[in-house]
C-alpha cells in the first residue's frame, strides 16, 4: 500500500540522495534542485558548515504532514517507501544535532578534559527508538552520524584549497573513509575498513600527513550506553610515525615493541607502534620507501595475519587497526629500484591517492595562494590575521615570479611565510633558482675558508640533488648513507 504522495517520495529520494552523496563531489549538485530560493539563495549555495540545516524547515514541513497522517514509524512504510523513511527519519535527527556534534569535537579538540561523556547521546538514541529503529542499529547509527561529521569537518579544514585537484583529492579521502556507498558501508563495512590499506604518494612537503591525519582522526569509535561515552577520543585512535628517522638495527623494536632485556639497552617494556593503535585506528607510516626489505617482510606478515610480535617475545598480539602508508618518490620508482617489494605493494594498495604539487594547485585555481596563506597565518600565529596575510602576500608578489615552482611545496610556503614574518621577505629556493652551472658553484664554495668539510659534504650533496633528482641516487653516487643525504639537503633547503 503506497502512503507518501507521488511528490513526498520524490523530495525524500532527492533529498536522500543528495545527502548521501560525497560532499565534495559534484554529485551535490543534485541539492539544489531539491531546495526551493525559500530555504536556500544563491549566496548560500556554496556554504559548506551545516549545508543542510538550510533544509530542516522544508523536511520539517514533508514530516509534519505524514504524522498528521499518523505515518510516524518506519513499520508504516513498505518496500522503496521504507527504505526511503529509513534515511528520511535519520536525516532528521543529524540535522537536529549536528551542533551538539560540533560542540563535542570542538571540545575533544581541545582536550582539556579527560570525559568522553557525549550528553545528547541518550537522546539520539530515544529518537531513533521511537522513529522504529531497533536498540542494537540505533547505536550503530549514533557512532556512523559522529563520525559522518568528523570526516566531513577534518576533510574541509585539514585540507585547504578550491583548486580543481584539491577538490578531487577531498572527494578521494571522503570515498576512502566512507566508500563510495555510504549505506554499503554502515550496513557491512565500518568495521572491516583495517583490511583497505591506502598508499599516498606525492612530493615532499604537499601534506601527505595532513591528508593521512584528516582519515586517521575520522576513524569509527564505539559508544557505550552505560556511560553515555564514547570509548576512544579520536585524536588517540590516530598514531604517525616518519620512518626515515629511526636506525635499521632500532625500527624492528619502534614498529612492534620490545620486551624488557631482549637486548642490550631494553631496560623496560616499549609498546610499539603496533601495540599503541587502538582498536579501529589508524596507523600511519611515512616513508615507507626507506625500510629494509626484512621490516617489509615482517609488516606484510602484519597484514597478512593482522599479528605481530615484540623483540624478545614468543606471544603474538592481534593488531586492529588500519595502515596508511606514504612515500615522496613515484610508486613505479620504488617499486623498480626495487625499495618496495612487489607482494608488500600488493597488500598496501587497496587505494592509492596521490597529493597534488603545490605548483599545480597555482595553476589552476588564482585565489590558491590566498587562502593557503590564510589557513598558514592562522597556523602559525594561532589565530587569524589579515595584517600578516596582507604582508605575506605583498612580499611574495614582489619577490617570486609567477613561474616558481615552489619545489617545497606547502612546507616550503609555510616556512617562506615565517621568513617574511622575521625578515619581510623571501625569494625562492636559492638553489634551486640559481642557473649557474654547478661544478663552477661547488667550486665557488670550496674557495670559500667559511665551509667546514660537513658543511662542503652537505653542500655536495644538494649540488648532486639537484642534478640526479632523488636521495637514492645521490647516496649511490657519495656513498653515503640515504637518510645523511636527505638530512643535508632538506637542512640546506629550509635554510635557503
């Protein structure tokens, strides 16, 4: 029996579909021809914090006339018209609480505080109960709406910028979280996502760690009804780590653990980083082409078994959590040079997401540059300040042509922004601008009595970089080791 009027089950269907859809997708477009120039203007099309409150009066209305009609449970409805009431009714209730979300993560930000206590928990719950949803769903739904919102708000802020390739790239992050089907996902998948690994690729300094850290801190989080808690704070589901820093004979011990006297130094127990991702976390590795093929065997056991084992244990501990793993050379090149294993690729690319280059973000969006340099100044003094966004930006029309590759990327632009800050400006990667031949420049510097052999091998080094175009090669060449290599040249280039 069919209770919804031909035009109910086409804006419920609009509706859902559109709020379904990735956000930061085209897809949405699809909202603006559910919502009539009454609830939302032009102006207003492009607001992306609380998008669909500008709905809650219109679906307010829609809900308004069914329970006149007595049509307020999900038993009322049958077949495509329940499953359409399934998300009509949830939709309610986020839109009614998406500011009591944003209030408790804006308070876990904070982390003043050790409760994980979430007030309006209880009452999402009652909501949910008295709109059909049985107890055990209700709680699922609870935990999907919670983190609904942390990804759509890590995903805005952590990542900066309206060029076409920073929107694909967000879009990218919201299917790696949520897949491409959200309800695949609340229905068989949110607790299953330790077994899609994800690669990220891209320059040094396009903010790899921020794209890692927008899904690490939007990880599932269980909550318990006794309590009225969620179990976890999400900043503590999320660990990082840089491999490239620790010493070959110290990352077995950093990435699992170690038992107290399993070697000389190991006075205590250490939990790994294995041991400290909890359960549904995310663990992040950066620079995972700098591993030893041995470590790559023992994390692709890892991901083959989700077991591990300390140094100097016999027992086994299970590992829950996910793996993203990061590297600033072209995956084709690691793979050919033969740093990454083909079976430890295998199991790492269930997506592989690639983080735009600074320049090409320039290039295709001209406000770019402007709002980086705000969210940057913001960073950096801790607070907005159009005074410094103002002067940042004077100074680096006056001194860097528009073709300036930035070849540190975002990293290189936050540090040009303190240097402008200190000095009042900056021009560019010495280095990397200079068109002199580099023999004659090296030659130059050894003629120089102010250089220490260090600072000459540092010097060296950069000179061959900026020849040969990767650490590997240059360590090849000196013989020196490959992360004394990347130590003298990102030195070099922070101080440019």
């Amino acid at each position: 029996m069919q209770h919804l009027t031909n035009q109910e089950y086409l804006f419920f269907s609009k509706l859902i579909r559109a709020v379904l859809s990735n956000p930061f997708s085209d897809d949405r477009d699809i909202l603006y021809g559910v919502v009539s120039k009454k609830y939302l203007s032009e102006s207003e099309k492009n607001a992306k914090i609380h998008f669909f409150k500008k709905l809650q009066p219109l679906l307010n209305d829609h809900l308004a006339k069914l329970e006149q009609r007595q049509l307020t449970r999900l038993e009322h409805f049958e077949g495509m018209e329940n499953r359409v009431m399934y998300f009509a009714f949830i939709i309610t209730i986020y839109l009614q609480f998406v500011d009591d979300f944003d209030a408790y993560i804006e308070v876990q930000s904070q982390k003043t505080q050790n409760s994980l206590s979430f007030s309006k928990g209880a009452e999402i719950l009652e909501q949910l109960k008295q709109r059909g949803f049985c107890p055990k769903e209700s709680v699922r739904l609870l935990e999907l709406l919670y983190q609904f919102r942390r990804g759509y708000l890590f995903i805005l802020h952590g990542l900066v910028g309206q060029s076409p390739c920073m929107i694909k790239l967000r879009a990218n992050l919201w299917n790696n979280l949520f897949t491409f089907d959200v309800l695949n996902y609340h229905q068989s998948l949110w607790n299953q996502m330790e077994d899609f690994s994800l690669f990220l690729v891209g320059e040094t300094g396009t903010g790899k760690g921020s794209a890692a850290k927008a899904i690490g801190l939007s990880g599932h989080i269980h909550y318990d009804q006794q309590s009225q808690s969620f179990r976890d704070h999400y900043q503590d589901i999320y660990v990082e780590s840089n491999l490239s820093q620790y010493a070959e004979n110290l990352i077995e011990s950093e990435l699992f653990g170690h038992k107290k006297g399993a070697f000389t130094g190991a006075f205590d127990n250490y939990q790994g980083l294995f041991s400290r991702c909890k359960l549904n976390g995310l663990l992040f590795l950066d620079e995972i082409g700098d591993i030893s093929e041995s470590i790559q065997i023992k994390l692709l056991k890892v991901l083959q078994e989700r077991t591990f084992t300390p140094v100097g244990c016999r027992q086994a501990e299970e590992f829950h959590g996910r793996i993203i793993a990061a590297a600033n050379q072209p995956l084709a090149q690691l793979r050919y040079d033969g740093k990454i294993r083909d079976d430890f690729y295998y199991r790492l690319c269930s997506d592989i997401i690639e983080i735009p280059p600074l320049r090409r973000r320039l290039q295709e969006h001209p406000k770019e540059l402007q709002l980086l340099t705000k969210a940057l100044v913001k960073r950096i003094c801790h607070e907005p300040n159009q005074g410094i966004e103002q002067t940042v930006l004077d100074a680096l029309s006056k001194h860097i042509k528009p073709n300036y590759t930035w070849p540190g990327n975002v990293r290189e632009l936050e540090q040009a922004i303190r240097r402008i800050i200190l000095r009042g400006s900056y021009h560019g990667d010495r280095i990397r601008l200079n068109t002199q031949d580099p023999t004659e420049t090296l030659l130059a510097q050894l003629a120089d009595t102010g250089h220490d052999l260090k600072s000459l091998n540092a010097r060296y080094c950069q000179m061959l970089y900026q020849q040969l175009g990767t650490y590997d090669a240059v360590a090849t060449h000196t013989q020196i080791d490959r992360r004394t290599v990347k130590k003298y040249v990102d030195q070099l280039n922070a101080e440019s």
